[in-house]
C-alpha cells in the first residue's frame, strides 16, 4: 500500500481536496466520485460525505488505488 504523510496547513481540508491535492485522484470530480461509489474510509470507516472535514491525526485509506493518506500538524 502506498502511504502518504500529508501537512495540514490550517484547522482542516475538505476530503476531496485532499484527495486532489495528494494526487490520487486527477480532478475534483474524480475525487467526489471516489466517494460517492464508497471507495474512502476515514479513520477505518466508509466515508460517504465529500467535504467532511479532515483534520490532524485522521487516517484517509483509497483502498482502489492501494493509497492510505496520514495528515499531521505542521511541524514547528
């Protein structure tokens, strides 16, 4: 499985920027469809809303493209 450590550069990100901005998905079209077809799990768990907030310390798996997303706080 791929893993990628994401830095949070506020309070949140919406998951489907995130999805785009790490890459797994191209567009964001393409990453509220993963969502909608029940391709994420946050913190282990389906994730149907596409803008949930993620914070620091959540866990975001896109078991399709063998891809777990860790954001952390930035570093200080």
């Amino acid at each position: 499985m791929n893993l990628i450590d994401f830095e949070l550069r506020g309070e949140f990100i919406p998951l489907d920027a995130l999805l785009k901005a790490t890459a797994v998905a191209h567009s964001g079209g393409a990453a509220k469809t993963l969502v909608a077809d029940g391709h994420v799990l946050v913190d282990g768990q389906p994730e149907s809303r596409k803008t949930c907030k993620i914070r620091a310390g959540q866990v975001v798996t896109v078991e399709m493209a063998h891809t777990r997303i860790r954001v952390h706080a930035p570093a200080l």
